[in-house]
C-alpha cells in the first residue's frame, strides 16, 4: 500500500501529455483531503470529487487503536488533469460544515530504522 504525507503545499505545474497504450499510463494521482468531519464517509468525497472525473480509490484516515476518523483522507484519480481540475475547484469548500483542504499528496518519505537501545 502507497502511503502519502498530508500535502506537498503546492500546487503541481508540471502538466504532462497524457493518452498513449494503457500499460505506458501514469499512475493515479494521490490527493490529500484535509479538515473532513468526522461523520464523513468514502461515499460523500466521491460525489464530491467525481464530477471533476474518475476516481479509483477513497481512503480515509483512522486512528489505529480507536479505529476513529483522524480527520483527512486521501483520493486517487487516473487522469492527473481532472485531478489538478478536482483540487483547484474543492479546496476552500465545504463538505459537512467543515471548510476542506485539498492539495496533491506528496509520497512518504521512508522511515529510519530505530536506533539501538542506549542502555
């Protein structure tokens, strides 16, 4: 799994000529969702995103032991153009009484192995 870090601050200018055979395609682009309610689901950011095109993939955040929504998200869309389209037209709105933050996700850095016990 692609694990991404909340946004790159920043919003992408390096458009890229798409179209070509399928396995020369770009992968989906990620985008963070910031500032969600906690009642929002997968299904309400797809009716908000796919008017903007395609989505391949939802993923809201959740705490790993309460198993409760952090509060942002993430969602992948295959043509990085409607993405672009999707950020610039949500970011700013609201989605359940809450004003979004959506920018494109930026890949997570690797962790460092832990260091040894001092002790």
């Amino acid at each position: 799994m692609t694990e991404f870090t909340e946004h790159t601050g920043r919003s992408g200018s390096d458009d890229v000529a798409t179209g070509g055979t399928l396995a020369s395609r770009e992968p989906s682009m990620p985008i963070f969702v910031g500032n969600l309610a906690f009642t929002a689901t997968e299904q309400d950011l797809r009716q908000l995103f796919e008017p903007y095109g395609v989505v391949d993939r939802i993923n809201i955040i959740t705490d790993r032991e309460t198993g409760r929504p952090r509060g942002f998200g993430f969602v992948e869309m295959p043509d990085r153009t409607a993405a672009r389209a999707a950020i610039a037209g949500l970011q700013g709105t609201e989605l359940a009484g809450r004003v979004l933050n959506v920018d494109e996700a930026k890949l997570r850095e690797p962790r460092r192995e832990p260091s040894r016990a001092r002790w």
